[in-house]
C-alpha cells in the first residue's frame, strides 16, 4: 500500500509544508524524485491537477515522490518572491530528500513556474540525476541557463499552450549542446485539462530506467 505522509522541514523563508508518497514495500526505490508546482499567485499549490497526475506518475515507477507547497503557500511560511527565493526552497526541500535516500540518484520536476524553478536548481545541483519540465512557460520567462545544463532532461509541453508555443520549445531544446528530449501531448492546453492521462503516460517515459525502482516478488 503507498505510504502518504505529511510534515514540515525548515526553509530559509519559513517552515516548508511537504508531502511525501512512497511505493508499497513491492517496489525497491533505485532514486527519489521531488516536483514544483505552478505560479503561487495564480493558485498554484501542491494539489494542482497537474502536479498531482505527475506525481502519481513517477510514484507509479517506484520512486518516493515529495511535494511541497513555496514560500507563501498553504501554510508554508514567508511569501512570494518572484522565484528567487523559491530556487533556495527547493534546494530545502533537496536537502531533505536526499538526506532520506542517501546516495540514491534524484529526478527534480516541475510544471509552469515551478519547471523554471525546478530546472534552473536541477541544473546545478548535483544530486539532480534528471529532470522534467512540464509546461514551459517560455513566453514568461528566461530560460537562458539552460546551455549549460548536462543533465538529461524532458520537456513535455501541450501543442496548444499559448505560454509556452511547442516551436518555441523545439527551438529551444536545439540551443541545447547536451540536447533536451520534447514530448508533445496533442490538444493539450497550458493546463492539460482533459490531457492528464497522457500527461501521466510522457511522465513515466521521461524516467530514466536507472532511476525506476525494481520490483521484488
């Protein structure tokens, strides 16, 4: 049976409201995976539909996979900061995956806002195994670091998503020397509504089959 548990780790904004689901027993996890969500200022929380659908995803594959709410949100202390402040949240909430799975290689998502955040942390920290951005917001925001990543990355973007034009991303993921593997979802909107069953599908592909846990029995 998947293990839900809830608490609190010190953030430098505050206390960090976290969530952390692990497999059943059944599944021995190789890594552990820790996902973003989307603009707070939006209503973008832990609990996103689309989060939640990735989230289930990479548990699916045996990974522990920890949500957290960012400084400001839910009952996470601090407030907004423009996604400065969130990068050293997620570097919290890192810290304290990692120090639950010692040694064990880490995949760092996120979607929208929290792709950006997850991505440019993910870039440079070197717990970071692989990474996913779903939805990338490239209309809104900078995503110059990028070329300098050399992690293997996944970008699942919808061919609709008037943030985040699947061209744009395609020319992006070109710039990239290591390259970058985009997993378009056909008819998906910004917000993947009535595509979250393939968002899940793309999630569990992008999973790099080192890091996908191995089952016992």
């Amino acid at each position: 049976m998947t293990r839900i548990e809830s608490f609190f780790i010190p953030g430098p904004a505050g206390r960090i409201e976290c969530m952390l689901k692990r497999p059943a027993p059944a599944a021995e996890a190789v890594g552990a995976a820790v996902i973003c969500h989307p603009h707070p200022l939006f209503g973008g929380t832990m609990h996103n539909k689309v989060v939640h659908a990735a989230a289930e995803a990479l548990l699916a594959a045996g990974l522990p996979t920890l949500r957290f709410n960012f400084r400001g949100v839910g009952v996470s202390g601090g407030a907004h900061d423009g996604g400065r402040g969130e990068q050293d949240d997620l570097a919290a909430a890192i810290g304290h995956l990692a120090g639950r799975h010692p040694g064990r290689p880490l995949l760092v998502a996120g979607y929208s806002f929290g792709a950006v955040v997850a991505l440019a942390v993910g870039c440079k920290d070197a717990r970071a195994a692989a990474l996913i951005g779903i939805g990338l917001p490239v209309t809104l925001a900078r995503f110059d670091f990028l070329p300098g990543c050399d992690r293997p990355l996944t970008l699942i973007q919808g061919d609709e998503d008037v943030f985040g034009p699947l061209p744009m991303v395609m020319a992006l993921a070109a710039t990239l020397p290591g390259g970058a593997r985009v997993a378009a979802i056909k008819g998906a909107a910004h917000n993947f509504a009535g595509r979250l069953d393939e968002l899940a599908r793309r999630v569990g592909e992008a999973i790099p089959a080192e890091l996908v846990a191995i089952r016992s029995g």
